[in-house]
C-alpha cells in the first residue's frame, strides 16, 4: 500500500521567490489555452525545449488528451521533464500534478536512473516559483506501481513509454495499475512511437516504435476504451527503416547520417486518448 504520509511528504517544497512574468500574468479563471500559451512561454523553459515545440506539439497534444487546470494529473517517468514544464504550471493554482519518476532507491534503479530522477528534482528546485507544489512518486515494474492513491486521479499522460513497458514485458501490469489510480471516466493520454501495421513485436520492441493496434488492444486489456486519436504528431518524413530504431532521429541523432536524420525530424507518433471504463 502506499504510503499517504510519505506520498504527501515527497512533494518538491520550497519558498516562493518571484514568479515567472507570463504564468503570473494569468488569473485564476484562465481558460486552457491561455494557460498553456503562458507555461509553452514560461520563462523557465531552456531554448533546446523550446526548440522541439515544433516536433512535439505540446499545445495540440495536452487540448487533444482533454487537460483541465483542476486536474489531479500524473506524467509517468517524465525523464528530464519536457512535459512537466508545461503540464506542472497549468495545473499549480487549482490543481495538481504528481511526477511518477524513477526511484533513487530500488533493485531497477540504474546509475543512469539515479542520475534522471536526481536531475529532474534539481530541475523543479530550481525553478520554485513554477514547480513547488509538484508532488514527487515513485514507480518501477514490476512491484513499485502504486504512484497515487487508487480512484485518485483525473488523468495519466504517458509520453514515449508504452515500448519501454511492452520490451520489459511489463506493459499489462503498468496498464492495470494506471487503471486503478484513475476515477471512473478518468483518462489515460497516451503518446509513442509508430510502427507500420503488422511489424512483429520483437521488432516492435527492438525499434522504439508500436504498433497503434498493439497499444490500443494493450490498453483496452486493461479495462480503457478508445476515445479518440489525432495525427497532431504525425510525420510522414520518417521511414522508420533505421539500424538503430527511432534513436537515429532527434533529439538522441545516434545515426551516423546525422543531417539527413535532422532532416527528417522528431519520430512519426501515435497519440491516443483513452478513458477508464
């Protein structure tokens, strides 16, 4: 069971010391968009984050997964943060949102693991005037999955982490205990990496990309029915033919052929809305 104490306690506290002009600029009954367009603009946010905008779409893909700003919301291993730049502020004032990171303290934790979680905390104490009522969980597979309280949640956004769980062969567990974290009605965003119909799974796995029909039945196995999907992150530029799977195209460029993959762009996604049934 988890912890409420702990759970409660690990959220990142520190002192408000001065805001960021845009996100401050905003009162309370700001709509969606206009909070999205004050966190996408945020001061805190570097130029390289900004740079993928294009490529990530962040407005499009949050309107799309149906983002409130009085949402309970968790992003699971949100790595260095990309979303939660954006996903944290919206939610500060009325709602909130819990970063289900690596743990710093577990038999899957890697020195590379340790590194990430270490950072993204950096990250938030760095910025307080953004990111100090962020709450910080833990999660790993296959038995650290309770990241919030069952029936607690109004969304779950999982970015680039669906192939991650399908090569652990983790992803029906992941799935069940984002289930049960959500309310009745609750949503699960998902964004990943597209596979040509039809790939096998080992390729699937070994690639970086899925199939939609693969995650949509993954998901649907655990209990979520389909609600929508959107090309937004579409790129009909990647052949998705590489040696080295997506990892050959940015942000990693593990090609050799780099211009040509800068060329290209930030992988072909799926993005798939699901609600819990």
């Amino acid at each position: 069971m988890l912890d409420r104490r702990r759970f409660l306690a690990a959220s990142i506290a520190a002192p408000l010391i001065g805001a960021v002009p845009a996100l401050r600029a905003q009162p309370l009954s700001s709509g969606i968009e206009a909070l999205l367009d004050a966190a996408i603009s945020g001061e805190h946010r570097s130029s390289a984050n900004r740079a993928r905008d294009v490529y990530r779409n962040p407005k499009e893909t949050l309107l799309f997964f149906g983002l409130k700003p009085e949402m309970t919301a968790v992003e699971l291993w949100p790595a260095a943060g990309w979303f939660t730049e954006i996903i944290a502020p919206v939610l500060r004032e009325r709602g909130r949102f819990i970063a289900a990171h690596y743990p710093l303290e577990h038999r899957s934790t890697t020195r590379g693991r340790r590194a990430s979680r270490e950072a993204f905390e950096a990250k938030l104490k760095a910025h307080p005037q953004v990111y100090d009522r962020v709450v910080m969980a833990d999660k790993a597979t296959p038995d650290l999955l309770e990241f919030a309280p069952a029936g607690s949640v109004d969304m779950v956004f999982s970015f680039r982490s669906v192939h991650v769980w399908a090569y652990q062969e983790t992803d029906d567990i992941v799935l069940k205990a984002i289930h049960a974290a959500l309310k009745p009605g609750g949503i699960l965003g998902v964004e990943d990496h597209r596979a040509v119909e039809g790939t096998p799974k080992a390729r699937q796995v070994k690639s970086g990309y899925m199939t939609e029909s693969y995650v949509i039945a993954a998901c649907e196995k655990a209990g979520f029915k389909l609600a929508g999907r959107s090309e937004v992150n579409a790129n009909p530029k990647d052949t998705k033919d590489y040696p080295e799977g997506v990892w050959a195209l940015p942000p990693t460029l593990s090609s050799r052929d780099r211009e040509k993959h800068l060329a290209i762009g930030e992988s072909d996604r799926m993005t798939l809305r699901f609600v819990k049934t």
